[in-house]
C-alpha cells in the first residue's frame, strides 16, 4: 500500500484527523495522528458482528453471527455503526411478515448513527470521518452498515449515537406522512394514536412544535400523564373510554382536522367520526387489522374526508431524499435548538437484541428501544 504520511506521522488512534484512501472505487478509512511509524496503518475488518435470524419466530431467533462488512455502492456509504433503533417494523420482519425489499440486506434493523467508514465513488456532501444518522434499506443491527447517501443526516449539536440513531424512521415516517401527506398546518388539531410509541412521541412534539392543538391515546394513565407532558393537550386512555367520544367532548363536537393511526381497522370508523368536515385519516401502520368490515363510504363523502397512508421502507432512494431534505431543512434546526427531542426508554447492547424485542412486544415502553453497538 502507498504511504499515507511522511516519516514524522503514525496511524489509526481513535482521536485523529481522519483521512482516506481509494480502492476500488470506494474510499476507506484510516486514521492519521503524528509521531509514529506506517506498520500502525489499518484498514476495515473483513468480518463483523451482526444479528442474524434464524428463520422467522420468536424473539430468541435473534442470535450474534459474524459475517462480512458490507461494501458500499456507488452512492451509498459505510457506517461504522455506534447505536441502532428497535422499530416494530423489525419485529414483524423477525416473524416473517415483512420481508425486506430486493437488493436490501436481510439483516434486520432500519435506522442507524456511526461514523463513515467508506463512501461509494458517486457520493459529494458527506466525508469518510462524518457522525450520521440514517434510515437504512435493512442492515441496522450490526457494526457495518451501508445506506444511500441521500438518507443520510448529520447528528444535531449536542446529540450523542444513541440520540442520533432514534431519529430517522420516526422523524422520516411522521414528516412524511403526517405533514407531506396529511397537511397538518398551524392552527390545526390532531388526534394520535399510540401517543407513547416512536412514532407518537415523534408527532404530538413536531405538531405541537408548528402550533397545532393535539390530543393522543395511550394505553395507561402513566402514559397518558407522559402525552401530556410531551405537549398532547390532553390524552386519553383507549382501556378505560370511548376515543370518539371524547374527542366530541373536547372538540365541543366540531372534531379534529387529522387522525394519525397506527392500529387499523378496529378504529378506522371510529377515526372518520373523528374527523371534521374536510378532515384527513393518515394511517402508517394497521398493528391489528387492514380490513374494515361495513365500511360506509357515505361519511367519507358527506364530510369530504381524505384517507391517505404509505409506508417508508419501499420509497425510492429519491423519496427519501427528498424527505431528508425537508427534515435539514425545518426539522433539524429544532433539534440543534434543544427541542423535539427523542425520547428513549431503554437501551440495550447488541448482543442483546433479542430482550430488546420481548420489550417491544409487551407495548410497555415510553419512546424509544435501542441497541449499542460501539463506543
């Protein structure tokens, strides 16, 4: 290999200026600090932790493997990943009922923070040395990572791995659909189902952030307390009342302009008699059930409602850019201001992720399950 310095410099400390090299078309890691000789140059490891699935199951189908690093395409980058998020995209995934897209990785695990280890031939505005986070294709709970540089942002002032790593699939999903698609303005009110998960947590702080009035569902009083705290207006607990009803009472009948719903169809009528007239149902998930049965199309059309939903990981890599950007752009300053923060709930180490997922599962926790990978 080329020498990287002159006789007076020494490599790979933890703490240097970071440098690179070209192999290949991609450009790799290596670290300079001066004083010492070229035999302390290194270059990536070849293999890697991972959590590798066992065939579809419960959570103990989580096991540690190692394997390959992964190698970027041209316009995607490595990370060498310090904290990932646990996501229940990841656990329908893990039992078998979402399949990653082609060309993704079968590992599990959608967003991520690390450092770039490498960057494909094609990728300008993102440096080898850079702290990212990103929304990944599949790959996420390993110490290598690749991700398309458009999905990549860079982690807020202030803002450690663990932090940085519980933005991207909660930040993406709830910009993309609750304010590219539902349209949610100031002035406006919502209604969030889910209040104290990833993706609730995420809305009633972004809605409240922009002047809407929210209110939220939980299944406790303890979570409805942290909704409340978060800036939900009010919230209510679904074990214990009637949503719709209540919604009547606390809107004085006239209802909300934006249902955001994670649960599906035994809510779906019940979320368009929450809707006021031109009002909006956007659905991101359907936990328990996609199919509505006596669905009146009547109410839709009386009360000109919109009913919209996607999901994130089958976008294009130019969708989600296109989101990234928007998120650079109104969403970040916030962050660097110290607001609309992540929330986490538990943090676990790698090897552990099979505890992460029986956590996720019992719907116990407030916010955020992470997995840290590396210092």
């Amino acid at each position: 290999m080329p020498s990287l310095a002159g006789p007076a410099e020494k490599f790979i400390d933890p703490l240097a200026v970071s440098s690179s090299y070209p192999i290949n078309g991609v450009r790799y890691l290596f670290r300079v600090v001066p004083g010492a000789d070229e035999e302390s140059v290194m270059k990536l490891p070849e293999r890697m932790r991972y959590i590798d699935t066992a065939g579809a199951g419960e959570p103990e189908v989580l096991r540690v493997a190692t394997g390959p690093v992964p190698q970027p395409k041209p316009d995607e980058v490595l990370i060498r990943v310090m904290a990932a998020g646990v996501n229940r995209p990841d656990v329908m995934q893990r039992k078998g009922m979402y399949p990653p897209p082609p060309n993704a990785s079968p590992v599990i695990g959608l967003e991520v923070a690390g450092e770039v280890a490498a960057i494909g031939r094609e990728v300008a505005g993102i440096n080898v040395g850079d702290r990212v986070c990103a929304l990944t294709n599949g790959g996420g709970y390993a110490e290598y990572c690749v991700a398309p540089a458009p999905q990549c942002l860079p982690w807020p002032a202030g803002y450690d791995a663990l932090k940085s790593a519980a933005l991207p699939e909660n930040y993406f999903t709830v910009w993309a659909n609750l304010f590219m698609m539902g349209r949610l303005t100031r002035g406006e009110s919502l209604l969030v189902h889910g209040g104290t998960s990833g993706i609730g947590v995420t809305a009633i702080q972004l809605a409240r952030e922009i002047g809407g009035t929210v209110y939220a569902t939980a299944g406790s009083r303890e979570k409805c307390d942290a909704c409340v705290r978060l800036g939900a207006t009010a919230a209510i607990s679904y074990r214990d009342e009637d949503f719709a009803q209540r919604i009547r009472e606390l809107t004085k009948g006239q209802g909300v302009d934006v249902v955001l719903d994670i649960v599906g169809a035994p809510y779906t009528l019940r979320n368009l008699e929450c809707l006021r007239m031109d009002g909006r149902l956007v659905q991101v998930a359907v936990m328990h059930g996609a199919k509505v049965d006596a669905f009146d199309l009547s109410l839709v059309m009386r009360k000109r409602l919109t009913i919209v939903g996607s999901t994130m990981r089958p976008r294009t890599t130019a969708e989600k850019g296109q989101i990234a950007k928007a998120l650079r752009e109104k969403v970040w300053p916030v962050l660097d201001a110290g607001r609309c923060a992540p929330v986490i709930h538990q943090v676990f180490p790698l090897a552990e992720a099979a505890a992460a997922h029986r956590l996720m599962e019992t719907s116990a926790h407030i916010g955020k399950i992470m997995l840290k990978v590396a210092d």
